[in-house]
C-alpha cells in the first residue's frame, strides 16, 4: 500500500512569493492533516479535513496560509505572502476517519 | 487545553545500554498517548499508543511505555538501544473525546554511542 505522497521535497524562496505544496493521502483515508514543523520543535496542527470539510482550522495563519482538499482525496496547502519564520517543514498526514495517522515525508520550505 | 512536555532535549546513550525519554502531559481527564519516531528526512512513524487498559503498552521495534496517571507521565523505554535507534522522538497526546488532533511535545533528539 503506498503510503503518504508530498511534494516536492523542498523548495526555497525569497520572503514575500508565493509557494503550494502538494499532498496525496493513503486511498480511502477520509481525514487529513497539515502541520508545520520548526526546527527544533515538534508538529504543530495547522489544518484538517474530513473528507472535503475543514474540521479544525484554529491555528492556520488565515492572512497568509490557505488550504484546500477538492474531490476529498488531495490537498494544497498555499502560502502567500511569505515570511522569514515561515521557514519549517511542513508534514501532510492522513487517517482512516480518527484512527491512527500516517505522515509523508515533508516539505522541508526555507524562506530568504 | 492539553500540552506536552519532553523535559530532555537531547540524550545520549551507548548502544546496548537501556534508554527511558520522559514525557508529561497536561490534560483534565485521562487522553490517548502516543510516542511518534522521526528519522532524518522521514516523516513520522508512530511507535506504540494508549487509549485505556493496561498502562504498560508495547510497541515496535521492542519500545514499551508506561502511563502513569498520579504522575502525568509517559515514558518511552528500551531495554537495549541499537545504533539505529538514533532519531528524534516525539510524545504526543489528543484529547479522548475529540477525534484525534494531536499536540505533539517539543522532541527529544536520541544519540547512539559505538
């Protein structure tokens, strides 16, 4: 079974661009999560879906940081304008409902 | 609200020697537990779980935690720590009545001496 899938892996840019990330879940797995890993911290909730509904967007930065899941399967999740502290990697998972969660392997963003 | 503590950030242990990462929590009742593995340029893999029952809970690749609640602890051992055990390790708690929206603790970063 194919896990998680992110991408790309890593990207840099300068502050103020714009940059998306790409995540595709395990199939059949109806809840996804974004969260954004600083260096030297652990994960932290930025969004989740169920299906194609946002269950929990309480500490996504909604002036900069857009997400969506269309059709309930993949997500983007959007950062425009970029900030230096921006800089994190940034981890898609994915679960059968509010069973265990699996991660992909990130998106590790340096932002100039 | 609930938060986490790994009071270690890094550790350092000889292979072959036990390993204990500590890890509090703060929550008003009883949550689920989790002790998540993170590997250079892995995601995440979660290495055991508590939801209720016995408070001495296996996982894989031979790590066990105990809960304890008088101590609001979780403490992730091993009783013999194998070169490739070497990653940062991350407790997490998610409140029992509300899915399973983790808050992780900041990580504690596993050094394996020869």
């Amino acid at each position: 079974e194919a896990g998680v899938a992110q991408s790309p892996r890593y990207k840099i840019i300068e502050k103020r661009q714009s940059v998306a990330f790409w995540c595709n879940p395990i199939s059949g797995h109806a809840t996804l999560y974004w969260y954004q890993q600083i260096l030297g911290q652990g994960p932290k909730l930025l969004i989740q879906f169920q299906n194609n509904g946002v269950v929990d967007d309480s500490q996504l930065p909604k002036d900069r940081f857009s997400a969506e899941r269309l059709k309930g399967v993949d997500s983007t999740l959007k950062i425009q304008p970029a900030k230096l502290e921006d800089s994190a990697v940034y981890l898609c998972a994915s679960s059968h409902y509010y069973n265990e969660q699996f991660f992909g392997p990130g998106t590790r963003l340096t932002v100039l | 609200a609930q938060s986490v503590t790994q009071p270690d950030i890094h550790i350092t242990v000889s292979e072959g020697a036990s390993l204990e990462l500590r890890c509090n929590y703060s929550y008003g009742a009883t949550p689920y537990l989790f002790w998540y593995v993170q590997s250079p340029g892995q995601g995440l893999q979660l290495l055991l779980k508590y939801f209720s029952g016995d408070t001495l809970v296996q996982g894989i690749k031979g790590f066990e935690a105990e809960f304890k609640r008088s101590q609001s602890s979780f403490n992730l051992r091993k009783p013999s720590v194998h070169w490739s055990d070497a990653a940062e390790y991350f407790c997490a708690v998610a409140p029992n009545n509300a899915g399973n929206m983790l808050t992780f603790g900041g990580g504690t970063r596993l050094m394996v001496k020869p």
